[in-house]
C-alpha cells in the first residue's frame, strides 16, 4: 500500500511539474543562500578559532613581576584547574647565555628557557632533558652556523671577588625547533640546567660549568624560581588561569582580550544568522503552506476519487507527505549545490583579496545532514496542514461531477 502511494505521489509531482517547480524554486531560495551564510559564520569562526590554538603564545599567561616561588607552589599551580603546563623560570638577568662552537663561531645573549615534557612551544618535540641536552630554535641554529652533530659549548661570565671568570658546558644538541613555533634565537635546557646558571652568576660553585671558585651549594639548599612559564589548558581556560594568578597578587598579561575577539564576533555571527534564517524560515513556510493549500484545494475532486477507490485517511496523509519529503530532498539537493558553487566563488575571491585563511565558507558533513533533517522537517510541518484540509475531503465529492 505504501509503495502504492508513493508511485501515485512522484507521478503526480511529475504530471504537474510546473507547480512541483515553483515549490521547489521557493525552498532552494531559502536553503541555498542559509547554507551560505551558515559556510560563512562556520569558516571564518573556526579558521580564527584554529590560529588561535595553533599559536601556542595564545596559551601563555605571562608573569609581569619576579618574586620568590618554591617547589611546593610550582606543584600547587600544575594542578589548579585550567592550567595544562607550567615550569619555573629564574631572574630574566639568568635567563640569557651565550653559544659557542668553535673561536669564529659563537652567539651571545641567547635567550634560555626551561622545558619539560608537554612544553606548548615545542609540541611534538618536547621531552625531558638531560642536563646536557640542548634544543636549538632554527634561528639560533641559523647564526650559530651548527651542522648535525657538532657539540655546542654553553657559555656564562661572571664577577667574583672583582675577578672575571667564565664557565663553560658541552651540550649535545638533540633537535632543533621550527621557527614558526619560536622565531628568536633561543636554547631550551632542562630545568636543572638553567638553575645552575643562575647558582653560578650568584657566586656558588658549579662544576658542571668548571666554575670552582665561590661558595658550595647546600645539598639542602631550597630550590627557588623568580617567576613561571605558566600555559592554558585550553584557550577557554586562559581567562580563569589569569584571574587565579591575579588573586595571588601577581600581575599577569595574556591574549584573553583576542580570545575574547573571537568569541565576540561568534555571537555577533550566530546572532545575525538565526534573525536571517528565521526571516528566511517564517517566509518559506508561509509560502509553502499556501502552496500546499492551494494544491489540496485544486486537487480535490483526484483526492476524493483516491477515496473512494479505498484509500483512507492515513493513506491520505502519507500521499501529502511523501510529496513534501520528495520536494524538500530536490530542494536541498539543488541549494546544495548552488552553495558549493557560491562557496568556491566566496573562497577564490576572498582568499585571493588578501585574507590569510585555508578557507572562508564551509561547513561539515553533520552541518550538512542537520540542515537536510531541518528543510524534509520544515516541508512535512508545512505539508500537515494540507493533509489536514486533504483528509477532509469526502469520497461523495467526485460523484457529483458525474
């Protein structure tokens, strides 16, 4: 009875295929230019969204101020909620050293960061280092002149007793890191490792560096940072790590006000296209539903016929609505099509004028099955009032034009 029905539905819709074609122009009116609009929000939020968690600074909640952190408070910080890495940092006078290979080549006043595993700088390349492991940025590589292979000699003076002395350290380099994830010339060490600095421009003896002079360190000396290298879990963490860190009375910088650009301009976005699809929405149901009225009526002598030839009310219902579901399925598949081909043209022009983005207008296969199951369900919503008029009619009506 169903596939009845449903072979008297498409050869209706064939028959009559002028009528088919206006309502299915008026639904591909609204489906195809909402597809694009919706291509438009998804891809510009989601390309900015992306540079924003590709850039791993967007991540970084700087420290403004130095003071005096132990271990147990670096401790305390990894596991504060929101926070996704964190590693401390000593005075930024000890955050520098210089880079030597051979007496022509050298680099002086590299900047040196401490790195552990899940370093947000490094991504894939972080690891733990050994104390006498280094990783170079490629532009420290770059001025230093380093070929794969060759030792890397790490390099600090110092005053002492009115007396210069210089330490010296062999490293083994074990990567060097891209330069669009850090652009400067810089080292990252261990941890250990930049401590020692700092210990050996404070005077104490260090004789990894052949600094043997000054005064021994403790065995139970407290190990103390200036500051933190302190990240977000995530870009929406950015906010709440900061406030944390303000509540200690540390004054912090970050990117939160571009987070919050993005965002920002997501509701704007979101805001501007639910008004035009429900616009859109409100019109292409007071169309169709007049469509779908008008039909029922022009058709009621062929609906009281199907009647009286046995089919009932629901066998009524289902005509209407396969109709609708045939309508909105072409429908959507024309306005699927006319947004690929508006999609390509937005992105060649607009990529071309200048926007540094992958793409401008997209949108994912779940976009694309959520609007299909909104259009078939807008149709058969729309379709239920003429199956409502269509039932109405009574089986007696056609005998009346014999």
């Amino acid at each position: 009875m169903l596939l009845n029905v449903f072979r008297l539905a498409w050869a209706d819709l064939r028959f009559d295929w002028r009528i088919s074609f206006c309502m299915v122009a008026a639904m591909v009116a609204v489906v195809a230019p909402l597809l694009l609009l919706f291509g438009l929000k998804h891809g510009v939020v989601t390309q900015l969204q992306q540079e924003l968690l590709q850039d791993p600074r967007n991540l970084e909640v700087k420290m403004l101020s130095s003071g005096s952190f132990d271990q147990a408070w670096l401790e305390t910080l990894r596991q504060t909620p929101g926070v996704g890495y964190a590693i401390g940092m000593t005075r930024s006078l000890n955050t520098q050293a210089d880079l030597r290979l051979d007496r022509r080549r050298f680099l002086e006043s590299v900047e040196v960061l401490a790195s552990a595993q899940g370093d947000p700088l490094l991504q894939s390349q972080a690891r733990d280092l050994a104390p006498n492991e280094i990783i170079l940025t490629q532009e420290a590589a770059r001025r230093l002149g380093w070929t794969l292979g060759e030792p890397v000699h790490l390099r600090l003076s110092r005053r002492l007793d009115g007396r210069l002395e210089y330490g010296d350290k062999a490293m083994n380099v074990v990567d060097v890191l891209a330069e669009h994830r850090y652009s400067r010339p810089a080292m990252f060490v261990a941890p250990e490792t930049l401590l020692a600095l700092e210990y050996a421009r404070d005077g104490f003896q260090i004789p990894d560096f052949a600094l043997m002079t000054g005064q021994p360190l403790a065995a139970d000396m407290p190990v103390l940072y200036a500051r933190a290298r302190v990240y977000a879990s995530s870009i929406d963490q950015v906010g709440q790590v900061a406030k944390g860190l303000e509540q200690q009375n540390i004054p912090v910088a970050s990117r939160y006000a571009d987070i919050e650009n993005v965002r920002a301009i997501n509701r704007v976005l979101s805001l501007i296209f639910g008004v035009i699809a429900l616009t859109a929405i409100v019109g292409c149901a007071a169309s169709l539903g007049g469509a779908f009225l008008a039909n029922v009526d022009r058709k009621r002598k062929d609906l009281a016929v199907l009647r009286l030839l046995g089919i009932d009310s629901g066998g009524v219902i289902r005509y209407v609505l396969i109709q609708a579901i045939l309508l909105s399925v072409i429908a959507y598949a024309l306005g699927l099509g006319l947004y690929g081909l508006g999609s390509t043209l937005f992105n060649q022009l607009l990529v071309g004028d200048g926007l540094q983005t992958d793409f401008v207008s997209r949108i994912t296969f779940a976009h694309a099955v959520y609007a299909l199951l909104m259009v078939m369900g807008l149709a058969c919503v729309v379709a239920a009032i003429g199956a409502w008029r269509a039932v109405r009619v009574q089986p007696a009506e056609s005998l009346r034009e014999i």
